[in-house]
DNA sequence: TAGTGGTCTAGACCACAAA
DNA sequence: TTGTGGTCTAGACCACTAG
C-alpha cells in the first residue's frame, strides 16, 4: 500500500523500474496491469500512468493484447543525447570515474548575437564559466556556460561552480532550469581544444550549442559543450511522431 | 461533437492543433481544460491526454494553476531530431524543394559486425541502397541503408526504393519500422563525401549510424546518413527525466 | 478567493494476441 | 475463449496562480 508525496503515480513508477533493476522478472514479462494496480492499492489508471512513463523512458513496451514487457536493449543505452542531465552523471554511468575541473571564471559583456538569444540587453553582464570533465584521468567534455548576472539570486563559492548547472542555478539562481534547446554541430579540433582535451590536430568533434530555458520559457543560460567522441559516444532513440 | 475512429484523443489532439496553427488564440492562451471537454463533447481526460501528447511535441506548455499556452518557440523548430522521419519533409520544412537520387543499389553478404546488429547470420544477404537527397539543387545528405533481403516481403521497382524507408518497410516489408537507435558521429569528409556533397576537403561532418528495430523490438535495418551541417541544422530538445 | 491544471478513483467497453 | 492492454467516462479532491 502507497503513501502520498510525492505523487502515486511517480512512486508507482520506482517502484515497478527497482524491480526491472532486481530482475524480478526474469522472463521479461511484467505483470498485468489490474495485478500490479491491486498489489500496489492504487487503481489501474494510476498504474498505466507510470508505465507509460517508464515505456517513454525505453524502460518497457507494451503490445496490446500480449502483455507489457522489459525492454532490454533500451535499459543498455548509457547516454541518451536527449536526457543527458548532468556530465558527471554520464560518465559515471560509463564506467568511468568522472571529475571537474574549472579551468575559468569571469564576467563579460554580453555581444549583440548572445543578447539576442538570451533575450538580454547587449552590455548586460555574463558570468562566463569554463569547466573540464575528465573520464578517470582523461579530458572528455569542455564546456562554456553563459549565465546572465541578473539570474543570479544569492551569492555563491567559486567551488559551488563545479554542481552541474541545472543543479547550480536551483540553488542560487532565480529561476530553474526546465529544458535546453540544442544544436548539434559538428567540428575540428580547435588549437585550444587539442590542448585541452588531449587529441590529434584536425580530429572532428560533436559541439552542442545550447539555450537553457526555465518553466516559463525565458532563455536564462548559453552553453557550448565539445566531446571527445572516442571516449563519450551520444546516442538517441528517435521516434515517429503521430 | 467528435466521432471514433482512429481514437478520440488522437482527433482532440488534431483538433486543437489546427486551431494553434491557424492562430485562433492570439493571445497564446488556450481554453480551459473543462471548456475544451465540453465543446468536443468528450470528457476531460480525453482532453488531458491530447493536450499531454502536444506538450510532448513541444506545441503547448502548461502551468498548474494558470493555464496552458501555445509554444511559440517549440512551434519554430524544424527539425527535431528525435522525431525525423523523412528527410524529403526535413528538407521541405525548411523551406528547400526536396529530391532524391538512387545512386545505386546492390545485394552483398553481411560482414560479422553487420550479422551481429542485426541479429542475423554472417554472409546472409543484404540489399544496400545508397541515396542522395537534394535541398533544391544542392546535394545535403547521403545515405546508405542496409535491410536483410529476409525482412522484404512483396517484390518491388527499383522506384519504389525512393521512398522512404519506413513507408518501403511498411508497403514492401516484413514487419514495421517502429523506432531507431541512433549514434551521433563526427566525421571528416572523406574524398567520396566531397565529391558527392559537394564540399571541401576536411569539412566536419556529422553521421548518423543507426539500427531500426520493429515492433517487437528485432532489429530489421542498419542505416548510416551523413549531413552537411551548413543546409540542415539539427535540433534537439532535452529534458530532464525524472 | 476563484479558476486552473494535477492527481486519482472505479468502472465500462473495445481491440487484439495467444492458447 | 480468455486475458491482456487501449480508450473513455464522470466525478472527486488537491495544489497552485493570479486578481
């Protein structure tokens, strides 16, 4: 029997996904869905709701008349360009042991096309912060993040600088971070990047060049990330849509 | 009043996002959930799972307790990439009068790497067919798919190799394409890219290595595209999950 | 405080898959 | 035929926003 707080529905849903983790089903086939609704006490339209989000995640699928079942190959995907929330958290799910390192922090003057995508003034103030992750000992991902001065609400350490952004801004910016919308670019080496993520001249590279969004939908951040695509391989699952 | 077939919340869906690309709410707001209900003449979870597929898409956002609005950034971007599923409507979104070209066709036997993404046996036969898709007159993608002659069910022209390969699939095939699991890569140009898509040496690239899965989740195709980033930009929204 | 979206229930019927 | 997921209803209460 489930308690309240946060929602059924999403308690529903972890606590179906730990028993996917534990193998309960050993056989790939996940109970129905009036099973499920009375072991747990809550109704089956409750039920349906965190599989469905749990189908979205690629966690199951289900087939009409058959049954709903564990999604193997899709709990294998590591890093799914689409959901990738924090760097280290990436890493850590590769097997690596991931750290940061700030390379830089400073406060520049916003140029027309950043005031543009910010929706800012040119000349508006912009924390400007250049952060390394490793893989173990390996330079992996360089990234730019362009935060306006104005979203910062309280005053922080330089070392609170290393919390992922979304993570950062929660706690001492005025507004969350709710999704990113981003480019994927492909690119050379630039001089700086060979030295700083250890490659070859010329190697092609993934940049994603992003705008942050918060629940409003007011841009509230610019980041720039280059990969090292040996060691981090992005990957999508792509859908059709209606 | 609205009708079955296909479902309620499907037509509800389209429904409302006829109205949104007709502009009918100028204002950006969106009627009430219990209006909506009341108008179509279905109840408000049909309603609320409409409107949960068009947030989804990006169309619509919604704040609890204030209202749910249209999305006029999401409702700009063409090409998001977790949902592309023909590159002639990629093209013709953005503005470019499509085609493509068949630059050839022919049957080889899977190699060992081939066999095991596609869960087929080594040396078994698989048609390749290589395209070139075209913005206007400037060449921008080149593909090259790889479907087990087992998948293909029904004889077909070589013409109908122009189509789309999930629409082949789906007229030709065994069974429906029904996802893909994509591996974003970047590349340099090698000479045959240059030629092909008209670019310089050395340009970045970016490929797309994918496998797409059926229904029932086997793997029924292997397709590699790369894109010249300068005509087609790709896009992607991230969210956080969970 | 009024109105909106968010969550949840209990129950009905349909469509499809497998035995 | 049986059992599964898919769709839909009507109604309840909660959480939040805004005037």
């Amino acid at each position: 029997m489930l308690k309240r707080a946060p929602s059924l529905t999403e308690q529903a849903k972890s606590h179906i996904k730990q028993l996917i983790l534990a193998d309960e089903f050993a056989d790939g086939r996940i109970p129905p869905e009036t099973t499920l609704a009375t072991d747990l006490g809550v109704s089956r339209t409750t039920i349906r709701d965190a599989l469905s989000r749990l189908e979205h995640e690629g966690v199951i699928y289900r087939k009409q008349g058959a049954g709903t079942f564990v999604n193997r190959p899709g709990l294998q995907i590591k890093s799914r360009l689409d959901e990738i929330w924090s760097y280290e958290g990436v890493l850590r799910a590769h097997g690596y042991m991931p750290s940061t390192r700030i390379l830089d922090v400073s406060t520049v003057s916003a140029d027309e096309e950043t005031a543009v995508s910010l929706n800012i003034t040119p000349g508006d103030d912009l924390l400007v912060v250049k952060k390394l992750f490793l893989a173990d000992t390996e330079p992996v991902i360089l990234a730019h993040n362009h935060i306006p001065l104005c979203q910062i609400a309280a005053p922080y350490e330089e070392s609170d600088l290393l919390l992922p952004v979304y993570a950062f801004l929660s706690e001492y910016g005025r507004q969350q971070l709710s999704y990113y919308v981003s480019d994927i670019i492909p690119i050379t080496a630039s001089p700086e990047l060979v030295t700083t993520l250890h490659i070859p001249a010329q190697t092609p590279l993934l940049s994603l060049s992003e705008i942050g969004y918060s629940d409003d939908h007011q841009p509230i951040l610019k980041s720039t990330s280059c990969f090292r695509d040996d060691l981090l391989r992005l990957r999508l699952i792509r859908r059709s849509v209606q």
